[in-house]
C-alpha cells in the first residue's frame, strides 16, 4: 500500500476480503506505511488478526509496537518459518520509495503472487469515488428535499435536529419527527453549529422552532459551558426567539455516575419557562427533568412519545412487516462502554456472542447492525467465536434503509435506544439489552419489561436470560399476548401524539393572528411562555 493513497480507498479490500475471510494478518514494513496500515486495520477491528509486524533488518527498529492495548511483536524475516509464510496473510506496507522493489520484496516474502497495486487501486479508486459521489449526492439531494416535504399545512418551521450525523437513530428520528409533524417548510439547524444572532433572526422568520426529539439532555455530547446540554444556546438568544419554541420528544440521556449541573439546572428552567410546549419521550425522562424544576413549571413537561415509536402509522416501509422472517439482528454499544460495561465488559461480551452463536445455531439467519461507527467493535468478539452473521452498517444510512433494513427482521435484540424504538414501531420483535435508564423507561411505558435484560447483573448466566426473553417472541401463548400489548402501547402512543400535534397546531395557529413583535408568546394552555429579552447587543431595540 502506497502512502499517498487515500484510506477510503482501502476500505472495500479490508471489508470484502480481511473482514470475511477472517485470516492471521502479518504486516510487512514497520515505517510510516506499516504504521499507518495497523491503524487502518485497528478502526475496522481487524487488529487482533494481526500476529506480528515483519521487517528485512531488525536493527532500528522497535522490538514491539503497542497500540489498540495491544503490543505486537517486531520481527526480522529470517525468523518467519516456510509455514508462517503460506498460512498468513502478508500486507506489504511499503511507500513510494521501494515500490520499485516489490518484486524482491514479495520473493524473499515468499509471496507466490503479486497483484500489482497500481492498476488495482486505479480499479478501486474509480469504483469507490463512483460511490461516494453518488451517495453525498443521495445525500445531499435528501437534505434538500427534507426542507420543503410538502406537509398537509402551511406552517413552517425551524428544527433544530441533528439531521445527518453518522447515527442511524438520529438520522431516522429527525426524519420521523418532520413527517409525524407534517408542516410545509423547514429550516433545518443542526444541534451543534454554533448559534449566532443571524441564527435566530432564520428561525425567528419561521411560525415556531422545533427542538428534538433525541437525548439531547446529557452533557458530554456536544460539551459546552454555554447551556450545559446538547444545543448551545445562551440564554440571551434564547430570549430573543420570538416565535413558539416546541420541545418535542427529548430524552433525558444522562448515564449512571452523571450528575446535573447548576448551569443545565438554570438553562433548563429557562428553556421551559419559555417554551410553548414541552415534551418528554418517556416517564422516567418527565420525572427527572420535573426533579431539576421550579415547582411553578413541572406541570408543563408532559408526555411525547418519540415518533419512531408510532412509525407504522405514517411510513410505508411498516405495511405487512409483521410477517414472520426468521432473520434476527443484533445491536451492541461502545460509546461510554466503561458506564454501560463497568469491569464486565469482557464477560458481558462473551454473554452476548454465546446467545448470538445459539440463535444462529437454532436456524435462524443472523445479522449484526451497526448504527455508529463504533458499534463495530462487536466484530472481533462475533468472529472469533466463529458466529455466521451479516454485518450491516447503517451508520450512514438514509432513513429510508433503515426503515427497510428493520421491517424485515423478525426479532431486534439491541442495545442502542433506536435499535429498540424503530422495530418497535414497524410492528418487529425486540429484546432490550439495558445498560441506560431510558431503555427501562421506554419498557415501562410500553407495558412490556419481560423484553428488558439488565445486563449488569447475573452476569454469569446473561445468555441464558436473552435467550428466554427472545423465545417468548417465537411461540404461543407468549408471543400472542407480547403482540398484543406492542398494538395496544402503540395505539396510546399514537393517541397521545395526535392530541399533542393538535395543540400544537393550534397554538402556532393562534399566534399567527397577533403581530410577532407584539405577542407575548402562549403555550398549549393558553398561558404566558413569554419572558422579556433583553437589549440586543450593538444598540438593537429590546424584544
């Protein structure tokens, strides 16, 4: 592999080939091509196929290279057997300057045959930026299109999401909450870019600003000292919003160990105080953001399911899903694995390969989704414990593939919070891997905690319990009645929703009809959720 060449280029060969075929890696070349080789290989999770790193002469070199919490041993080629030779795979890492020795490289390798990199990567460069091109463009042309839907009215509306981010489940909410809500026009504001007067004049000259759903409360996702929660916000912008701010279906995400701190505690009254409608995605969320609150503003955070919950009710991809097809998918998160895990990852892991290789064993086709670029950490324990699945990365994935990804799953054994809330509301089978409050929470509300498996307790016989929680999906009497309450929770969620987006179309309906620099802005009841602003900055008059 030539230095200069693009990583993304390598992509496809470390997939299609390393990933499937599972072989002992040797890396051969331990300067900068060699380096960067084993981190290209670290990403993908292949580093533990990696056996040993070989160099034609030892002297200045390292004896091992540690990375990955690995340290991996340095060796010179004369100590590589004939059998060492023809039983690994050899990835000669050479930069440009010895490319013109391949071919005594690659002798006193060994290497019974040289594909020459130039006219392959030529080949795979052409392939892969066909690719890329033609999905920022699938992109690209989706963003335009979410911002005139053509709804079944008139408003139009700021959201502030996160629209396209490398995570499946924010990628499909942001889209679910749009198409639930069906307004006309958006200006969509991702959560992270910095917010700026120009900013809010944009939302200011939409009918209201609609913030979520997702867990936006938790504070080490988009870290600030500004509002000490997802979006950055300073107070004094806030108020300068003169246009109905609709908290729609977030989550309150903060992992076990995580405390609020004063400055979320303030934003966060701030914020409902001058809300026209607040809404929490389940009870345990209402419960403690109502904890962190005023007494006076408690009673206005109420219940909004997320949308995904609801799906079936407004996208196609749910019609006939219910359809037994004997596929199960599997979904684990790395993100703050020492909060979820705590000292047990090593054995949770080997828990959730054993079920997986039981499940695979049982008939039925197996597949492993990855919603972020992390969960791909998963591989190397499902490979080394031979499991036969399919790796499916939705990380970039439109809303409309992961729709059609889970609608044809029987069962969705998940972790993530939307590897659960999606098949959920396409009519699918779930068992719920609890490492996060809010996957409780969401069991909760739905009638449905025989689903939940806590994964930080009876370790020891973790398999076991995702296995009978899974089998309650597959035979009667269990899985009549689990089909039945999934209808009925669904039914009171999307009742719920339809009473909230009625009041809130009337509350922005009615605010149109005043003046926007006179009103004082009303939420869902009719009351105040006006505040005064302050003097804009440079001389500009008060609010």
């Amino acid at each position: 592999f030539d230095s200069g060449q693009d990583k993304e280029i390598l992509k496809p060969v470390f997939r299609d080939a390393l990933i499937k075929e599972k072989p002992e890696l040797v890396i051969y070349g331990a300067g900068k091509v060699g380096l960067t080789v084993l981190s290209l290989l670290q990403s993908f999770c292949l580093l533990d196929r990696v056996t040993a790193v070989a160099v034609t002469d030892a002297r200045g070199n390292p004896e091992n290279i540690l990375l990955g919490g690995r340290s991996i041993p340095v060796r010179p080629l004369s100590e590589f057997s004939a059998d060492d030779k023809s039983s690994c795979v050899w990835i000669l890492s050479a930069g440009v300057k010895v490319v013109s020795g391949m071919e005594k490289l690659c002798e006193q390798a060994g290497v019974r045959k040289l594909i020459r990199h130039s006219d392959l990567f030529a080949d795979i460069s052409r392939l892969e930026k066909k690719n890329r091109d033609e999905r920022r463009n699938n992109v690209n042309q989706y963003l335009f299109n979410e911002h005139r839907p053509g709804g079944g009215n008139r408003i139009r509306a700021a959201h502030v999401t996160y629209p396209y981010v490398g995570n499946a489940g924010d990628t499909y909410l942001s889209w679910c909450v749009r198409h639930y809500l069906d307004f006309s026009e958006y200006e969509i504001i991702p959560v992270d870019a910095p917010v700026s007067t120009n900013l809010v004049e944009k939302i200011n000259r939409m009918d209201l600003c609609v913030i979520g759903g997702g867990g936006l409360f938790l504070p080490d996702t988009n870290e600030n000292s500004i509002s000490g929660w997802q979006w950055a916000i300073a107070p004094e912008l806030l108020d300068m919003i003169r246009v109905p701010i609709i908290v729609y279906a977030v989550g309150y995400n903060y992992f076990p160990g995580q405390q609020a701190s004063d400055l979320f505690r303030k934003e966060l009254n701030h914020l409902v105080r001058k809300s026209s409608f607040f809404g929490m995605r389940n009870g345990g969320s209402i419960r403690s953001v109502r904890s962190l609150l005023d007494e006076s503003l408690r009673k206005k955070v109420v219940f909004q399911p997320c949308v995904t919950t609801i799906a079936e009710s407004f996208i196609a991809q749910a019609a006939g899903s219910r359809a037994e097809t004997a596929c199960i998918a599997f979904n684990v998160a790395f993100d703050r694995s020492e909060r979820r895990f705590g000292e047990s990852e090593k054995a949770i892991l080997c828990q959730l390969v054993k079920a997986a290789k039981k499940i695979q064993q049982e008939g039925f086709k197996v597949f492993y989704a990855a919603h972020c670029f992390n969960d791909l950490k998963f591989i190397p324990a499902l490979r080394k414990a031979d499991v036969d699945c399919e790796i499916v990365s939705l990380e970039t994935a439109l809303p409309d593939e992961v729709a059609d990804f889970y609608s044809k799953m029987q069962v969705v054994i998940g972790m993530r919070g939307h590897s659960q809330m999606i098949p959920f509301g396409l009519g699918r089978g779930i068992v719920t891997l609890g490492t996060h409050d809010k996957m409780r929470w969401f069991l909760e509300d739905v009638g449905m905690m025989e689903c939940y498996v806590d994964l930080t307790r009876e370790t020891d016989r973790l398999s076991d319990r995702i296995l009978d929680a899974f089998r309650l999906w597959l035979s009667e009497p269990s899985n009549i009645v689990l089909r039945e309450k999934q209808r009925l929770a669904m039914k009171r969620l999307l009742s719920v929703s339809e009473e909230n987006r009625k009041k809130i179309i009337r509350c922005v309906e009615e605010q149109l009809k005043i003046p926007r620099e006179e009103s004082h802005m009303m939420d869902i009841n009719g009351k105040s959720a006006w505040t005064p602003a302050p003097t804009a900055r440079g001389g500009g008059k008060s609010l």
